[in-house]
C-alpha cells in the first residue's frame, strides 16, 4: 500500500505572528517557516505505518509556490520515499485544494491519505472532509490513534465528548490530531540522504482537476486586523486579596 | 431574503447547546435583511420527535426539519454531507456549530455541494461577510462570500449567546431521508471518561491546570476547586499529552474554545494556542510562579505565586 501525505508550509508555530501594518495580510519577511504542526505528525504517523510493515511507500505532496520544496526535502529527511511539489503560485483555498488531491490520487492510487485535521495558518479545517467527500471514501477527522487490519482502519477520534472509534474500509482519508505521535527530530546525515530521493515537480494545471470555476467562488478576505487586546488588568500580591477582588466583582 | 439552515447537534437526547448559539449566529444573519431561519435534526428512533421540540422552542426558529433515520444512531459525516447538500437547493446559508461535529460533517457537506466554508463566524457584518480569526486569533479578518454562491460556514461558539429558548412556535416537518448512505464507515464505539460536573464547552466558571500541577494525583487540587466553585475543570494542553487529564478538557486552538464568566488558571504560561480558546471569557484569574509569565498580559487579575499554596487557601477562604 501506498500513503500519500500532505504537509503545507506554514509560518512557524513559535513565530509571534503580527499583521501588517497596511491591513493587507501577516508578516511573512524574514520569518521562519515549517512544515505544518499537523502535517509533520501525520508524516510520522506514515512512517510508522511503513516500518510497521503495512505500507511500502509514502509519498509526500506540498501545493505551492517553489518554497514549499524546503519543507518536501526536510520531509523526505524525516523518512518519506517521494516527494510531488504541486506547483502554483494562488494560495489554493480548501475545495481546490481537495480538488487537485483528488486528481493526484486517480495518478497514485493511495490506500490511506492523511493530512493535518487543520492548517495553522488560515485554521480552515476543511480540506481532509472535502477531499474525502469528493473522493466519495470514509474519513476520519481529529485521529489520536490509528490501527491497521486487512482491508480497514480503525481509528480514535477526538471529539468534544471524549473518543470516538470509528472503522474505515480503504482507501480513507485520515485526518490528525496533536495526540496521535510525537514526531521524530532529523538527523544531519538524513538531510545529506534526502537530497537523492526524488523530489517531483508538477504544475497544478497539468492535473486537470477543474479548479478554474472555483475562482468565481473563492472567499475573499481582506482587512486583516491584530485582535483586541484585552488590557487593564491588576496584579493582586496575596490569596486574601485575590478573593476580595473576586467578591467585590460578583464573581464567587 | 435569506434563507438560513441550520444543522443541530445533539447527544443524549438533548440538543446541544452549540446548536443554540449557531441559531444565534443565524439570527444576526437574517437580522440584515428579514431572513429565515429552519434547524434540521438528523437522529433516530424515538430522540428524533423530542429533539425537534427542543429546536422548535428555540427563539428565532421558523421551521424544524425532522429526519429521522437508523443510521443517525451516531452521527457520521458519511451519511450526514449528503443530506445535507440535498436539502442545500432551498437555502441561503447553512450553518453548524464549531464544534467537533459541525467541523467533522459541514466541510464534507460543503465540498458537496461545491463551495468552500467559511470556518469559525465570530461576528457578522452582513449577509454575506464575516468576522473570523485566522492565525490561532493573532488576525481577525473579513470574509466575504461572492453573490450567488451559498453560505457554509460554522459558528464560533463562544463568539454566540445561546438563543433563548420559551414556547414551542416553529413549525415541525417531517422529511424522509433522502441521500445515500455508504456502508464504508462503521461507529464502533464513544469513550468519554466524562466527569460529573458541568459541561467544560458551556460553563460560566472554569478552573483549569497546567504541565506545573506534574502529575494527575496533584489535578485533584483542580478538581475540588472546580468542584467547590460549581465550575468545570479545563487543562493546557501540556498536561493534557502528559496524561494528567483526558483530551477533552483540553482548551484553546485545538481543544475547546470557550467563553465562561470566569477562567481561572492555575500554572499555564499562556501560550497563543491556549489563549485563543479563552480570550472571550468574562475575568480571566492567572496564578504562575513566573512575574513574568505571557498568561499575565491577559489576566484580568494576576496572582503571582506557587499554586500549591495557592489553591488550598483559595479553598479554605472561598469555603
Ligand atoms: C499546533 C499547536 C496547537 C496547540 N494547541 C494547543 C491548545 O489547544 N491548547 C493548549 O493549551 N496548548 C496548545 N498547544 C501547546 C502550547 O503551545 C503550549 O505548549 C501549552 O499551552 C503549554 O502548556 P502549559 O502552559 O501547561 O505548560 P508550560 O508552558 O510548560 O507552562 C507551565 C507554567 O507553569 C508555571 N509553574 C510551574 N510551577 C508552578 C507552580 N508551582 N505554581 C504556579 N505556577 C507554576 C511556569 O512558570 C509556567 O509558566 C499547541 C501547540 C501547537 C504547536
Ligand atoms: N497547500 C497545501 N499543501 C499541502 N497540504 C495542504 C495544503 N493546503 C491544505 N493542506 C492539507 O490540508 C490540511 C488541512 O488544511 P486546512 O483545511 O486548510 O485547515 C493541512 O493540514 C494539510 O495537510
């Protein structure tokens, strides 16, 4: 079986992101950039999977600009076989995004897809159910814990109750939660490794994945502000004093 | 005019309070221009009738859908999307809750019916443009959806005061269920260690705990705490991946977001992941032995201080 895995660049998790001051977007110079949080633990969550002996390849696939070929070579770094860079230069929103996945998949042919349950930077937390619909297979969104039978998955699910298992017949899209691994560190001689396994690039246009009519469709966002900061606060030096300040707000 | 669905969510034959807030949400949509409001319930057996009164009792609703079906025993995006997308032709706008479940199903239903979503409404600026946060809530942006395509998107739940709910004035329909359902995704079970308290996602008091409680023996300062104060008990998510408390008390960009009167956080640094799920809250309470820890540039009242002194003289003076 072949896995295919998705990983998006994305600002760093520990960078402070700050919009520009022209309320045009967020700061993007100088800053460093990564693999997204949940992509890396889906790729970990591949390798596994492979090592475990139940899949034979991974494949990772970035859409994007050329950058987001650094985060295919640190990828193919951490273990992944292949890498497709699926190249455009529109930032792609969730349905054209499924929509491009979706024709890359008629090439592949994977038996599991896994991808982030959300993107750090727009947060959408969409392209994984969309891609599963379009594809017409199972999805299971927010895993914490994935099991592989002959033929199926079975996996946890974080949902707000608790955890919900659900079992999939493959193929089936997967999408992860921050609990399911921990992802392993590279190692300079993997990045030495990673610069001889095949890196592909494709232009999103030659996969024919009809996304031109999403054009007149795609939601657009402007006026990008910072948040209100919530301010006036007080420090208070003792216990007597904190629960003096609670009652005289009414709150205990 | 526009014509707003809403999909309810529901557990134990009860609806969900996020349902309530999405109606809200809803509401201040067809406020622009004399919309309509309908909230389908998807459920089986006998829940099906009880919950469609429980929506129809929801100020603001002018019809409920009842579909009722053995196949909505447990709700799996599967089998909802597509009804969903069938019903999509009579209607504006279809919103869900942010919730696990509207996050699980509504995107599905979306690419059905071939829009994208706008995910996490926090405010409404017209029919069809919205407030969200973006970057974990480090920018908030205007969305704007073009004329002509229909509106999916998902309510920000803490952004929303739950709709008051008082005499049962929607109209109830029954429909049939109208979509295929593929057999490829089988429930098997829900595990939920679900405490006795009240309900983290709708408490007007959290108290919550951090890595610095260092294990789940010492949480149960936490909990008797909560427990005193009639509040939920809440976690970063640092001491929820050390296992001192199940994931479902996990607060912020990806556990809960939550909007109680009043937070109170006990040896949490206040990292932006967490910050974006409590940044509605009433008062927000921080105890960190670090003076200059982040969670105090959002406190409403910041004790510097080891919380292991703290919380037992919180006790004794609150009791
Ligand atoms: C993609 C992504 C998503 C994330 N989502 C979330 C999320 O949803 N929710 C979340 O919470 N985190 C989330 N995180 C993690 C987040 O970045 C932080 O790592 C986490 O919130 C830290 O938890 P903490 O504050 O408990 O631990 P720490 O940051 O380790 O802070 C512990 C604090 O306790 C204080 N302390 C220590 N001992 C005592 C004592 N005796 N008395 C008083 N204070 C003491 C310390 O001064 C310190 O400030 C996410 C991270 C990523 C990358
Ligand atoms: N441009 C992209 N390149 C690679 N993967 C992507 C891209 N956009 C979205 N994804 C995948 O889809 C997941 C969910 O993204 P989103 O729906 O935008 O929150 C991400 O975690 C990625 O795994």
């Amino acid at each position: 079986m072949k896995i295919l895995v998705l990983v998006k660049r994305v600002i760093d998790y520990n960078v402070r992101v700050r919009v520009k001051s022209d309320a045009s977007g967020v700061e993007t110079d100088g800053v460093k950039m990564s693999i997204n949080p949940f992509d890396e633990i889906a790729l970990e969550e591949a390798l596994r999977l492979r090592e475990a002996g139940h899949a034979e390849e991974v494949l990772v696939v970035s859409m994007g600009s050329e950058a987001c070929q650094q985060q295919l070579r640190t990828a193919l770094a951490m273990g992944a076989d292949r890498a497709i860079h699926l190249a455009t230069d529109d930032a792609l929103q969730p349905l054209s995004a499924a929509r491009v996945i979706k024709a890359l998949i008629e090439r592949e042919q994977p038996g599991i897809v896994l991808l982030g349950k959300q993107a750090i930077d727009n947060d959408n937390n969409q392209t994984g159910q969309m891609l599963a619909a379009l594809w017409q297979r199972p999805q299971a969104t927010n895993a914490a814990k994935v099991e592989l039978a002959d033929g199926s998955v079975r996996v946890t699910r974080e949902v707000d109750d608790g955890l919900e298992v659900l079992e999939l017949q493959l193929p089936a899209v997967i999408t992860t939660d921050l609990r399911l691994n921990t992802p392993r560190f590279v190692k300079l001689p993997d990045i030495m490794k990673a610069k001889k396994k095949p890196l592909d690039v494709l232009a999103i246009t030659e996969l024919q994945a009809d996304i031109d009519a999403d054009a007149e469709q795609a939601l657009q966002i402007s006026d990008w502000q910072a948040p209100p900061k919530r301010g006036g606060g007080i420090k208070v030096d003792s216990v007597d004093a904190l629960v003096a300040e609670l009652k005289s707000r009414g709150l205990v | 005019m526009s014509k707003i669905l809403v999909l309810a969510e529901h557990g134990n034959g009860e609806l969900a309070a996020a349902t309530a807030k999405t109606v809200s949400c809803a509401a201040a949509i067809a406020e622009h221009n004399q919309g309509s409001i309908d909230v389908v319930v998807f459920a089986a057996g006998d829940a099906a009738a009880a919950l469609a009164q429980q929506a129809a009792a929801l100020q603001g609703v002018a019809r409920v859908l009842c579909c009722q079906h053995d196949d909505f025993a447990h709700p799996l995006a599967a089998h909802l999307a597509p009804e969903l997308a069938a019903l999509a032709g009579d209607y504006s706008h279809i919103l869900a809750p942010s919730s696990m479940y509207g996050k699980d199903v509504l995107p599905r239903a979306a690419a059905l019916i071939g829009v994208n979503q706008v995910s996490e409404v926090m405010a409404v600026l017209g029919e069809r443009e919205f407030k969200r946060p973006l970057y974990a809530g480090a920018a908030i942006v205007r969305v704007s959806v073009p004329a002509g395509v229909t509106v999916v998107a998902t309510a920000r739940t803490a952004s929303w005061a739950a709709a008051e709910s008082g005499a049962v004035s929607a109209e109830i329909v029954s429909i049939d269920a109208q979509a295929e359902h593929p057999a490829h995704t089988r429930y098997v079970e829900t595990i939920s260690e679900g405490g006795d308290g009240p309900d983290l996602a709708t408490a007007n008091i959290v108290v919550s705990g951090g890595r610095a409680l260092a294990s789940s023996d010492n949480f149960d300062l936490v909990y008797k705490l909560a427990k005193q104060l009639g509040a939920a008990v809440g976690a970063s998510r640092a001491a929820v991946d050390a296992g001192y408390v199940p994931n479902e008390l996990q607060v912020g960009q990806t556990g809960k977001i939550i909007a109680p009167d009043l937070y109170m956080c006990f040896g949490i640094s206040g990292a932006i992941q967490h910050l974006t799920g409590i940044k509605d809250a009433g008062t927000i309470v921080a105890v960190n032995k670090d003076a200059d820890a982040p969670i105090f540039d959002v406190a409403d009242i910041g004790l510097v201080g080891d919380l292991f002194e703290v919380i037992p003289a919180l006790q004794e003076k609150l009791a």
